[in-house]
C-alpha cells in the first residue's frame, strides 16, 4: 500500500507518469484529483485515496510501487518516441501493456542503433539515470568504415570537440575485422545525441553498424534476441537503483519473476 502521509508528486513519478518536477507541473496546472477534489502543491497522500490524472483513475496500490525495469533488444527501424507522424515503429510497441502506469525509456537509441535500451515505471529512476551528473558507462560495438590509426584512436581517448563541446571515448577495443570494415568496442560517459558516430565521423570515419551492448553493470543476455524484452529481477533491479545512487526500494515477493516475450 501507499506509505503514510506521502507527497502526491512522489506517488506519481513512481506510478511511471514522469519525474517529480514534471509531476509538480501537473498539479499545478489542476490535473489532479485526489478523492474527488483538485490536487494542490504540498498535498500529501495515503492509502486508499483515489487519484485521477487528467480525468483517468490510476491505481496506486502495491503493484504500482514496485518498480518495474524492461530490458529490450532493439532491433534496426524503431523510433524511440511513443508515435511518429511518419508511422514508423515504435520501441513502445513491442513492450508488455501497463495498468495505471507507463513504461518510461531510459534514454534513446537512433532509428538505425541497435541492442539495449532499459525501460522502467519510475519517474525518479528514470531521470536520474538520464542525468547528467550520473556517470554510468554505455559500452558499443560499432563497425567503421576503414581502420583507425594509432593517432587517431588516442585523439578520441583525449577529446575532440563536437558541436555541443568536448566528448571522448573511455576506452576504445579493437574488435577485428577483414578488408574495409573494422569492429571496435568503445565506451562512452554520456547519452549525448549521435555521440558515437559523431566522434568516429570527427576522425573522417563513418559508422556503418552501431550496437549498444552494455549499460552500466547491465549487459544484453544471449537469450533475448532482437526485438525481445526481459524483466530484471530483484537483484538486477536493486544494481540499477545503486547505479543510480538512489535507495533500494522494498521488493514485493513476486518481484523477482523475470518475464520474456518473443
């Protein structure tokens, strides 16, 4: 059930409708209701109240406050946005419906990136681990047309300047390859737009295959092909949480059920 006594915000950036500052924005704007009455900044909530977000009820119960992590495997051709005037596929379509929350992804992959992208339905876990204060390592494997030199791959360790300032490679492994393609596995700080293929293409280099295989301390498992999705468990869900450097939620005794779709 809902703690005693809770800010109404908390309640809802855990419910997956957004970070607290987005929720505080929608209380504001009078799209809250809390047992029939318009919400107000400062309100605080406990169990049994009934919320309703722009005229629809959310269930706010125990299901809704264990956090849930997706691990997908994006395949090529999917938008990470939720629709596309174009009518391109989305990352959301393939992920399991939700009741009273939503599947908030943790960062973006290009149309043309592949492999891990993290979804979850806490706002807050969310944001931080999309901020830019948090330092988590996003590991690549790219293959580049043409084969770096030795000067080349120590600028990119150094820094080269982009348009949005100074990026860089963590660390850069060379993976092999024959003839024009070269595979290399680098790691990089930030979610920046396009980083990757940015500081290879500042090198005169162009990516032509680009897969993320590593988020932090969470790596793609051989069982979930492209296009499928995993559900961490509790000791994968409580490594997320420390990445993040936030608490470790309480775990309800189902949690620690991993799921898969094909």
């Amino acid at each position: 059930m809902i703690p005693t006594d809770e800010k109404l915000q908390k309640v809802l950036a855990r419910a997956g409708l957004g970070s607290r500052r987005e929720m505080e924005k929608v209380i504001s704007e009078g799209r809250v209701t809390v047992d029939g009455r318009v919400a107000g900044l400062g309100d605080r909530v406990g169990a049994g109240v009934k919320i309703q977000f722009d005229g629809k009820p959310l269930r706010i119960d125990t299901a809704a406050i264990k956090p849930r992590i997706l691990l997908y495997n994006k395949p090529e051709g999917e938008i990470c946005s939720r629709k596309d005037p174009e009518g391109r596929r989305s990352v959301f379509d393939r992920l399991p419906r939700l009741q009273g929350e939503r599947w908030i992804s943790v960062g973006r992959l290009d149309f043309n990136t592949t492999g891990l992208l993290l979804f979850t339905t806490d706002g807050d876990l969310a944001n931080k681990l999309m901020h830019p204060s948090t330092t988590i390592e996003r590991e690549y494997l790219c293959r580049v047309m043409g084969s770096a030199t030795p000067v080349m791959m120590q600028q990119l360790r150094d820094g080269v300047q982009l348009e949005d300032g100074l990026a860089r490679f963590a660390d850069i492994v060379d993976g092999g390859g024959e003839g024009f393609n070269h595979w290399y596995y680098v790691v990089i700080m930030e979610g920046r737009n396009r980083e990757v293929r940015r500081l290879w293409e500042s090198q005169g280099l162009q990516v032509n295959r680009l897969k993320r295989v590593r988020y932090g301390s969470v790596f793609i498992p051989s069982k979930v092909k492209v296009g499928q999705w995993t559900e961490l468990n509790d000791l994968d869900i409580a490594d997320v949480y420390k990445m993040a450097e936030l608490p470790v939620p309480a775990m309800a005794p189902e949690g620690g059920r991993g799921r898969k779709s094909r």
